[in-house]
C-alpha cells in the first residue's frame, strides 16, 4: 500500500495504491493517518482508483479519518473510484452509509467544492 498526497486549494486529495489490507505497516499506516490529521485540510477526498481490495484494516483506517476529519474537525471527507469490490465490504461495514462516495475524482472533488460554496 503507497499513499502519496496532492492539494488543491483548500482539499486534500490522498490517492492509496495496492491491496488495503492486513500486513500493511501498521506504523505507516498511522503516520500517513497523522499527515492527513495534522495538514489542517478540513476537506478530504480519497481516491480509490488503484486499491483492488480492502479489508478491516483498511475499513480501520478510513474511520480514524472520518473521525478526525469529520466528527472532530467539522470537515468533509469523501471517497472517489471505489471498485465494486471494494464498495461490497464498505456496504457490509456499513462504512457506505456514513462516507459519501462518489463514482469519479471529479465528482467528488465538486461535492467538496460545493460544500464550501453553501456555507
């Protein structure tokens, strides 16, 4: 798993490549969690374009960040380009219900744009 980060204005855009799941460092996985809570982005896009497969470690991550972001920070975050097996286990988690997620990075990207312009 690689986590690699881009911003556009005032959004947070985190791409994740590889299998989310168990075995991935733990450490890493914390400390890219970190970046995201420490970079002062209240809005947070996560682009799933190139993650085949995610399992409760991954599900464990997302939450952490939709704490954080969301619940502590009064922020957005949203997830792009979810595949449809990837969308099975966060509708079986539930995790769907509670995130937004969008079919494409532009979608979400508009969403979060959007949300700016209500306020």
């Amino acid at each position: 798993m690689l986590i690699e980060f881009e911003y556009q204005g005032d959004i947070c855009i985190f791409r994740l490549n590889g299998r989310f799941a168990t075995g991935v460092d733990a450490a890493y996985l914390r400390s890219k969690a970190d970046e995201i809570k420490n970079s002062g982005c209240r809005k947070v896009l996560a682009d799933f374009s190139l993650v085949p497969y995610i399992d409760s470690t991954g599900v464990s991550f997302l939450v952490g960040i939709y704490v954080s972001i969301v619940k502590d920070s009064g922020g957005r975050f949203v997830l792009a380009s979810v595949n449809r097996r990837v969308r099975e286990v966060l509708d079986l988690t539930r995790i769907s219900t509670v995130i937004p997620i969008f079919n494409d990075r532009d979608s979400g990207l508009a969403a979060l744009r959007a949300s700016a312009a209500q306020v």
